[in-house]
C-alpha cells in the first residue's frame, strides 16, 4: 500500500493512499459476506444468500460502502504507519466509492499530526553505567540453593516441625473429604497461609483442626500429622560439586556460579543504561508528546493491565483493595507510564530519521519466523495473516526503533555512576521526569504484565 504525504501547515498532513487491487477485491468479499450474515432476504436462511442475489437485492454501491466503511480506518492506519506519522486526532476521509473489485482505488485523508521531534546531538550526552560486581551474599545463596536440591531427608520424630521440613499429613474436610499421605514442605506455600502456621510446632501423630479465610466466608479443615522429616545439608565441598554439577571441585563450581551471576547482571546493566540513554536524550531534546498520544497510550496500557490481572484470576477491583489505591490514582501511574513511553518512542523515531534507518520485509519476516516457530506456530501462517491485516508495519516500526536504540546506546558516552548521581543531584526543572518504574519498549509486545 503506498501512500503520498502532503504537509498542510498547523501539524496537520494530508495522505493520498493507493489501496491495491487485491486489498479492495479482500474488501468486497469480506463486506459481502458480512451483509449476507446479517440482511434478511426471503426464501434464504442468514448467511446463506448467493452473493449474486445479494448483488441484485442490494446493488453494488450498498456492499461497496460496507467494504470501505468497514477497510478504512485499517488502510488509514496502515499508511500512517508508512508515512511515519503520528496522528492526533481522527482523520477526515475524501473519496469516491470503487467502481469495481478487481482495480486499485484512492482515498484522501486529512489529520493533525504529532509535531516533529528535534533532538540533540546524542554522541554528546553522559550516561551513568554502573560496572558489574557479584556480591558474595547471591554466590552463598545459589550454593545454599544447590545444598538444599541435593539434602537428605531423616525422620525428625523427636522434635516440633519447623519451617524447611517435609510433613507427610492426612488432611480431611468437614464434609469428610480427605486427602491421604499429602507430602508438604513448610515454608513452600503450598497449603493456605493459615494451615502452614498451625503446622510449625506440630508433632508426629497430632491433630489440628485449623480454621481459614476463605474470599467471603471461613472454613476449617482437619489436619494429621504422620510423619516428619528434616533436611540434612551436604557439606560444601568437593563431594557436592561431583554430585550436583558437572565440575571436579568446590572452587569449579563456584567460580562457575560467579560467571554466570556476573553475565546475569551485565545483561541487567545494559538493559538499564539503554533506558537511561533514551531517558537522556528524551531530557536533554525536551520531548513533549501531545495528550491524545499519551491518552491513548494509557488506555492501551490499562487494557494491558487489566488483562494480565484477568489471567491470574484476580479482579480489579480487588487488586485495588489488596494494595490501598484507588482507580484514578492507578490511572494517574498509567499516564507517567504512557508519557514516557510515548516519549521515548518519538525520541527514537527521530533519531531513526536523522539516520535514514529502514527495514526490509526481509528483516520483518525473520523476526516473525522467530517468534512463531518459538511459540510452536506455522511462521508461513502468521506471516500470511499479518501482510493481510497490515500489522506487518507495526513490526517494521518496532525493528527500526529497536535498531535506533542501539545507535544511542552505543554512541553516548558512558560514565562511572558515581559521577552521574552527584551531577543529577544538583536538580533543575527540566531534569524533571515521571517517577514511575517503567519497561523500555520492545518489539515483542506493547502490553504491561
């Protein structure tokens, strides 16, 4: 789909879209079916009218309306994509419905736009990186972590259970429900918060009956205790680096262990100083997107919120209960969130402009193929599936800016964190931004979880 772009003055744009012959014929059958589903035509049961009938009942400017009613708003958006805009506001269509399915058509669409961003020099910006130290306390975790894998389990009849030890329990419900010889290690939270503290200091054959919150009511289950048993840690030694990992030695295993932790926080280190680049050159090029962008952005981010609540069971309105705030005030993060989302975003577009960034459909399907066949999908299916919806173009974007953050990260000058902490504290107003924990954008997805 090509579009031509024609600057009006005031950050308004006028796009003349071409809309291919096959994506208008797409249209048609699509707006036809639809209209077969949902007009009544006597003698014809919904959804089975020929389209020819549907044709001479209705006449082709009826179903060619649909078609481009219901196609607009997606071609639109598609060619904005294209064009490299940011619209503002809903555009206003010009166009004259197709005359035929199987011949391109033309539409003009007129729209305020989001003004374009003017950025600084980035080479010249300073960045604090912190370097990447393993605290000994994370190498002593994953070592205790590596005794606990590989503990024995002894009998531990002659002692109350305490937290870290195995129970085995008959567990039976007032209804006379049981569950027999039910393994559970305490402190692992298998068992309802009220059970497992009742279960510390238990003995070998006692019996509770323990009572517990349930979302609006209480009930109380019988609980035996059958057996328990403590762990006996290894020692860490040579021994335990044979048994437990591939190396021959103690100091094998944990200068192993420090390697990877080390990799761990490096990855974590850039992460964190790609922000922080973005963040500076956002600050330092006084990035100011307009309020639709960010409503926008907050509602897609809400959606995205909501969702991910949805998923592990959990309504909204008790996620507000369970942490003390109130919606507008949830909303009010949403916003900083959006902004400087939004923000960094056109930052990056700015830069990828200042470059003459592109990526090829090449670059996208690779990505795509990736991604698919990570998820186990058809990468032929969902490549076919994006082209025919034009969300190819939001992947497209998603590369460029990926491949714009990397210029900024790689060409900003990195400083010891030391140094950028006394700087930021000496505060000026336009070192002021959200303070709000955010994720970088990634072209994986634009959803919070």
């Amino acid at each position: 789909m090509e579009a031509q772009l024609e600057e009006l003055g005031s950050d308004t744009v006028r796009l003349t879209v071409d809309v291919p012959a096959h994506d208008v014929h797409h249209a048609v059958e699509h707006a036809t079916s639809d209209l077969a589903s949902s007009v009544k035509i006597p003698g014809f049961r919904p959804g089975k009218v020929p389209p020819t009938i549907l044709l001479q009942r209705l006449g082709k400017e009826r179903i060619y309306a649909e078609a481009v009613d219901s196609h607009i708003s997606g071609w639109f958006w598609n060619a904005a994509a294209r064009a490299r805009i940011r619209p503002v506001g809903q555009p206003e269509f010009e166009y004259e419905l197709p005359t035929e399915d199987d011949a391109a058509w033309q539409f003009k669409a007129t729209v305020p736009v989001q003004p374009k961003v003017e950025i600084v020099d980035w080479t010249d910006l300073e960045v604090g990186r912190p370097e990447a130290e393993v605290p000994e306390e994370l190498v002593v975790q994953e070592l205790e972590a590596l005794r606990e894998s590989v503990a024995e389990l002894v009998p531990a009849e002659d002692r109350p259970a305490q937290e870290g030890d195995t129970l085995v329990v008959d567990i039976v419900s007032p209804a006379g429900e049981a569950q027999r010889d039910t393994v559970v290690e305490l402190g692992a939270g298998r068992l309802v918060e009220e059970v497992e503290t009742a279960l510390v200091g238990a003995l070998a054959g006692e019996t509770k009956t323990v009572p517990y919150e349930l979302a609006d009511s209480t009930a109380s289950v019988e609980i035996t205790v059958k057996e328990i048993k403590g762990k006996v840690l290894p020692e860490l030694d040579d021994e335990l680096a044979r048994s437990a990992s591939e190396f021959d030695t103690i100091d094998e295993l944990r200068a192993d262990i420090e390697q990877r932790l080390r990799e761990h926080i490096e990855a974590e280190i850039e992460d964190a100083f790609r922000a922080n680049a973005v963040d500076a050159l956002v600050t330092a090029s006084k990035v100011a997107p307009a309020g639709p962008l960010v409503e926008s952005r907050t509602r897609e981010l809400l959606t995205g919120f909501i969702r991910s609540l949805e998923r592990r069971g959990i309504a909204p309105e008790t996620y507000l209960q369970l942490t003390g705030r109130t919606a507008e005030e949830l909303t009010a993060s949403m916003q900083l969130e959006a902004a400087l989302s939004v923000a960094r975003e056109l930052a990056l577009e700015a830069v990828a402009d200042k470059l003459g960034l592109d990526v090829s459909d090449d670059e996208v399907k690779a990505l795509v193929r990736e991604q698919a066949e990570a998820a186990g999908e058809d990468a032929d299916n969902v490549i076919e599936d994006l082209w025919n919806h034009g969300r190819h173009e939001d992947l497209r974007e998603d590369l460029r800016l990926r491949a714009a953050l990397d210029r900024v990260a790689a060409e900003v000058k990195p400083i010891p964190m030391e140094q950028a902490q006394a700087r930021d504290a000496i505060w000026t107003p336009d070192k002021e931004k959200p303070e709000t924990e955010t994720k970088l954008w990634t072209p994986v997805s634009k959803e919070t979880a």
